[in-house]
C-alpha cells in the first residue's frame, strides 16, 4: 500500500515493510491557495470551453482575439460568431502543415480569409480535406495565432480555428463573459499541468498470470495517468520502463492496423518474466492527436495516405506528444534511471533530456500483418523508429500480395 510522507518527495520502497510498498510525499509541492495559479485556472477553463465547442478570448500584449475550433462548429454557431465580431469579419487560423497541405509553403499558422457566404461545412473542408479546389486570400494571423493553435492541439480539436475580433462592443457585452486566457499561460501550461502532478489512487490489480500495482495520478488538467508496477523493481538500479500512449482502438479492441496493443502486452509479459518494471500508461491517444483526430486520420490512410502525411493533412506535426508528464511521475516514484522498453528514439532522448538517466533500450517487436505492415514502414522509414525487423520484412512479398 501506499502511505503518506511528511519528509520525502518520491514514492521509495521500504526495505523493512513490504517489497511492494512505495512512500508518496506531497510536501514540496506549492498550492497557490484553494484555487491555484491565476494563469493556469485561465487556461483549464479555456480548454474545457474548447473541448465543449464554445469560443474563448485570447489576449496578449498587443491584442486580443476570439477563437472558435471549427471542429464541431454548427450553421447557428457560425453565424453567432460572426455576429461577435463585427464589423471585424472572422478568418480562418491553419497550422504550417495543414497551409503547405494545402499547397502553401509557411512555417507557422496562417489566416485564410473567409467570404460571408461560406458555411460551416465548407469551413470544416477547408481545415481539414485533401483536396481544396479554390483560390485564398491570406492574411495576418495576429499575436495570438500560437497560443489558439495551441490551445485547440491540447483540447484534442482539430487544430484550424476561426478568429475574430477580441475587443468588438458585442465581446465586451457578451452574457455570460467570454472566458479569457492569456497567450503567455497557454505556452506555460504543459508545464504547469506537470508541476501540478499529484497522487490520486493505488490498488493492486491481478493480470493474465501476475498481478501489478496501478498507481492513479491526477495532473492539473484533470488527466489520469497510471504508473503499472510490475513486481518489485529496485529503484536502486536502472529500472526496465515502458511509456505506453494509450490506444482505445489497439490495447482494448485488438486494432490489426497498429502494433499499440501488441507492444502493451510483450512489455507487461516481458516485465513480469525479468524481474518487474514499470509501465507509464500515458493519455496520449493518436501520438497526442486525441481519439477523434486519430480516426479522422485512420479515414485518410484509407484514401491512400501514410501516417505521417495524414497527420499533417489536419494540421499536426507527425508526433504530438510530450513527456514532462512522464518525467514527473517517475521523480514522484523515485525512479530516476531507467532501460526503456521502446524502439522509438524520441523517447529516449525527451527522457534524458529532462535529466532521467537512461541506460539502455530494450525493442518491443510485435507481429507484422496485411493490416499494419504500411504503418510500421512509414514509422521505420519516415519517422526514424528503430524496427529492423519491419525493413527486412519490406523486402518480402506481403501475405496479401
């Protein structure tokens, strides 16, 4: 079990209790009052009016503005939008990949102006189709172009935002107030959701032929994720560690397009067979893209596209993901040097980079089918992971061939 310290900072284990049983200390960790950090209440506040497809004041040192993810955006919304910011007329925000998918080279977001005529529909197809069939006209994307971007990628919207002005009479009188966020705390949160790290729950849960402990964190988003201890690791020695993104359609339904599940299993197997480790299981569903935008993605790979230019397709780069949540939890448990069970470079150097030391890597190879065999090329040959086994599989006729 876990129990409460006054004294320490990381979950340890007892040598003198149980082997299993790990110290969690909360002292250290600063609250500001009962509801936190002003910047930070501002943005979990803008995400879940984005998450809920309501539009949100965005302010800087030079301007503000209103931002509305089109992913969602209904007739009436649009036209209520437009009535917020008149006389300013709402354009239409894109990230650099989405701008050079759709022909334009740029290397950050761009506004496309939008005619009073256009619907939502037709807005959505300009965020988000393959093919667009029309001329634009571009225009500046402003001061808070980043933080909206930003703010859509970390709701899980589509990243493509309609904006309009932040400082029309209708804004000012709006009922109830928009609510607003800073663009400095947008680019801080990630951060602050991670600094925010606390424990929630523990209990041990028994698996296929072992049991693990399942360590519930809680962020300052209101994320869960869990720490998977397998057996008993000695903390005093690089520990065998997993960073496992969660995939609905792979760890729980047995996904054939993707070697998610397959990896989530060899690991927990590998674990309880050499000795025990610790898997991280992340909320990072779609490399970071979140469950809807990885289907929309899994719709355009069935048009023809790999992974990585489906991704970037709908504006996000081919991997969204980031570990400071990851880094965090491991300091909580004490686990500071680690062989990490991956054949994903990224991972490696994101850890060691934030100061885990990083002993070894140890490959995760899960079966090759007709199904995953394109996605795991484009992994291996466009985004640098290390599966020598799928390369030399490339150069086999497949079984559906």
């Amino acid at each position: 079990m876990f129990a409460v310290a006054r004294s320490r900072q990381t979950f340890v284990q007892r040598g003198n209790y149980r082997r299993n049983a790990y110290v969690l200390n909360m002292s250290g960790i600063s609250k500001a009052g009962l509801l936190g950090e002003r910047a930070q209440i501002a943005v979990e506040r803008a995400l879940s009016e984005f998450r809920s497809g309501r539009p949100v004041l965005i302010t800087s040192a030079s301007d503000a503005i209103t931002a509305l993810p089109v992913d969602g955006m209904t007739e009436a919304m649009l036209v209520a939008f437009r009535l917020l910011s008149r006389p300013v007329r709402p354009f239409l925000l894109v990230t650099a990949h989405r701008a050079r998918a759709m022909g334009v080279e740029t290397s950050g977001p761009t506004g496309i102006a939008l005619p009073d005529f256009c619907s939502a529909g037709e807005i959505f197809s300009l965020a988000s189709a393959t093919q667009v069939n029309c001329q634009f006209e571009f225009v500046p994307a402003g001061a808070g172009a980043d933080a909206a971007i930003q703010l859509a990628k970390h709701a899980q919207r589509l990243p493509a935002l309609l904006i309009g002005a932040g400082n029309s009479a209708a804004v000012r009188t709006c009922e109830p107030p928009l609510v607003a966020v800073p663009a400095e705390a947008v680019a801080q949160c990630r951060c602050a959701s991670a600094a925010a790290l606390s424990f929630a729950a523990e209990a041990t849960i028994p698996l296929s032929g072992f049991s693990a402990r399942f360590v519930v964190f809680r962020d300052g988003s209101g994320g869960t994720p869990i720490a998977v201890i397998v057996g008993s690791p000695d903390l005093t020695k690089p520990v065998a560690l997993r960073l496992h993104s969660a995939c609905l359609t792979g760890d729980v339904f047995g996904s054939r397009r993707c070697d998610c599940g397959d990896q989530l299993r060899l690991a927990l197997t590998q674990l309880a067979q050499h000795g025990g480790g610790i898997v991280l299981y992340l909320e990072q569903e779609g490399r970071g893209l979140g469950l809807a935008n990885k289907i929309r993605t899994y719709q355009l790979q069935d048009g023809g596209l790999d992974t990585v230019d489906a991704n970037s397709v709908i504006g996000f780069d081919d991997d969204e993901r980031d570990y400071g949540i990851a880094v965090r939890m491991l300091q909580m448990l004490g686990c500071t040097r680690v062989r990490l069970m991956t054949n994903n470079p990224g991972k490696l150097e994101a850890l060691s980079s934030a100061g885990i030391d990083v002993s070894g890597r140890m490959p995760l190879h899960g079966p090759i089918n007709p199904d995953n065999r394109r996605y795991l090329a484009a992994k291996a040959t466009r985004a640098g992971h290390q599966l020598d086994h799928v390369l030399g599989a490339l150069a086999e006729p497949s079984v559906s061939d």
